[in-house]
C-alpha cells in the first residue's frame, strides 16, 4: 500500500526531483517526507503540480527534522518543512499599499498627513476662555459662561472660575 497517497497527497519538484508532500495553505507551509536530505535552502522556488497547471512557490524558510515522520503515512523517516510564499498568486492579490505623501515643508499648528490618522489636540479652559473673550461670538461666551456658572465646573475649577468668567 502506498501511505504517501493519503497523508501526502500533493506533488512538489524540486532540486530535479519530484516529491509527495502536504501543503498548508493557512501556514503557508508545505511538509515533505524525506529519506535522503533533499537540497532545498531558502530562495529557491519549488513546483506544486495543481491539476494540469503549476503553482510557483518561493522558500522563505526551511527545517528538516530527523526521524520527524514517525512513520506516520510514509515509509520516509524525516520531515522537511518549507514555509513559502506563493508567487503565482501575487499578481492577481489585490495590493493594499501605503500613500507615499512628499512634502517639503509644513508649518502650523494642527498638521495631519497620512491615511486613517488622528489628531488630537489639548487646550485648557484658560486658553479656551482667552480665544472665545476674543472672538465675536456672543452665543459661545454665553454657552461658556453658564458652563463655568455651574456648581460642579466651579467646584472642579475653584476660585479660578471667577477669574475666568471676569475674562468674558
């Protein structure tokens, strides 16, 4: 009975050589028994067989473990383990890049450059109050001077809430 059919049943070439493996496309890993070390390093592309196509995949990194198998679905006592990359598919995935933003200079106070960014921004009321006393805006110092009148404001403020209300 040939157990590489059940537990290895995709086929790779590689080094010249065509192998039964397993390949898991979640990990990006194919798994390969071995008797004798198969010449694989990192870099280079093996072939998966795919139907009557080819899937390109680039080694990224590889482990070979003596007596890995275990004898489990194959007669090949080692394990070699590739994690790859697979370059057939890269130019159909769609690519979600970064912005590249070139700028020369920038001044001001509040500047935000760049994709899905925040910007905060900290003022104290003292501030608040100077740019609103100065302003021509009679509904916003009306709105800021009940906001300072009130009991809980003037008790988290202190004495500094009349001063401020004086600014008004």
């Amino acid at each position: 009975m040939d157990f590489d059919k059940l537990a290895y049943p995709e086929k790779f070439t590689f080094a010249g050589k065509e192998h039964k493996g397993y390949r898991n496309m979640s990990k990006g890993e194919v798994i390969v028994p071995y008797t004798d070390e198969p010449n694989i390093g990192i870099g280079d592309v093996i072939t998966q067989k795919s139907g009557t196509r080819e899937i390109h995949l680039k080694v990224l990194d590889t482990s070979f473990l003596e007596k890995g198998s275990l004898g489990v679905g194959t007669l090949h006592p080692h394990i070699l383990t590739l994690k790859v990359e697979n370059t057939t598919s890269q130019p159909h995935v769609t690519k979600h890049g970064d912005s590249t933003f070139n700028i020369g200079s920038i001044s001001g106070d509040n500047v935000q450059v760049g994709n899905s960014n925040t910007l905060s921004t900290n003022v104290t009321i003292h501030e608040l109050t100077e740019k609103i006393a100065k302003s021509d805006d009679p509904e916003a110092k009306s709105k800021l001077k009940e906001f300072l009148q009130n009991s809980t404001v003037g008790s988290l403020i202190g004495s500094g809430a009349s001063a401020l209300i004086g600014m008004l």
